[in-house]
C-alpha cells in the first residue's frame, strides 16, 4: 500500500511540475504580449502628437485639416483596439472570461462578425460574399470578434470592392480564408 501510494503522489508530483511549467510558459508569453501590445501603442500616439502639432498650423486649408483629423481618428481607433486588446489579456489572465466549445455553422459565426460592420461597408461602396459551408467547434463570440477586426481591417484598408470570405471544414481543420 505505501509503495501504491508513493508511485501516485510520485506522479501528481509530476503533474504538478508539469503545469508549474507550463503557467511559467503561459505568463511568459502573456507578459510579452503585453510588452509587445504597449510598444504598438506608442506608435498611433506619436502619430497623433504629429498630427496634433500639424494641425495648430495656420496655413492648412480645410481640405487638408479634414484629412489630418481622419488620420487622427484612425489612430486614434488604433489606440482604443490596442487598449481593448490589453484589457482582455488582462481578464482572460485573471480567469474572468470563460470560453465555450460549441458546434457553430460558419454561416452563423461570418454573420455575427459581419453585423457591425454592415452600414460602413455601404457607406464606402464594399460587399462582402461569403462562401461558406460547414462548422467549427469553438466559442461564437470570441471567433466572431476575432473575425470581425480582420473584416474590419479589410473595410479601413480599401476603398471600394468586395471583401470576400471563403470558410470550410475537412476533416483535419477548419478554415477561414478573408481576402
């Protein structure tokens, strides 16, 4: 019986190391993700201080002050999605966000990240064709934003056009191509 009991807290020792490690890893890769997302930022802030300063210019007419506070606007959406990211790391961090695995239609996920998006892209002359088929088992919402910022991305980097989406499953993975 002793002997049982040592090869069983030998191995939950083992695990135990195991996920020591492997939170080492995790926090490792968190802290430079934070790192990294915090040097980002610094670039749409000092794009906005040249702006700014650009701005205080006397001899701008008003088409060219209206391109300057676009420019702006851009950063400064740039700044608000770095800072959202931040946040999420921050939470998915401290446990507060829980990821669902469920069976989603592609449809479904394509259409819930498309939603917000649906008026700008009028707006700017773009469709979006989608051309999907199958599911995938993940969490909707957290897919879906993920999928909307690249819709997004692909909406603020063109003018007009289709942005096309192709999604499908086979039976090693699932797959989402935007272009």
């Amino acid at each position: 019986e002793l002997s049982l009991l040592e090869d069983e807290l030998s191995k939950l020792m083992l695990r135990l190391g195991e996920q020591n490690d492997q939170l080492k890893k995790d926090r490792i890769k968190m802290a430079d993700s934070i790192a990294d997302i915090s040097h980002q930022l610094r670039t749409p802030l000092t794009s906005v201080n040249l702006i700014a300063s650009a701005l205080l210019n006397p001899e701008l007419n008003d088409e060219q002050r209206r391109g300057q506070i676009r420019d702006m606007q851009k950063q400064l959406d740039r700044i608000d999605w770095l800072i959202s990211a931040l946040l999420k790391i921050a939470r998915l961090d401290a446990g507060n966000i829980s990821l669902y695995q469920e069976q989603i239609p592609f449809k479904q996920l394509i259409d819930k990240a498309a939603q917000p998006l649906t008026i700008p892209m009028e707006l700017k002359g773009q469709v979006l064709k989608q051309e999907v088929s199958g599911s995938f088992t993940g969490d909707l919402s957290w897919t879906a934003e993920a999928v909307g910022n690249i819709l997004k991305n692909c909406m603020e980097h063109m003018q007009q056009g289709t942005i096309y989406v192709d999604a499908k499953e086979n039976t090693l993975y699932s797959e989402i191509i935007i272009r």
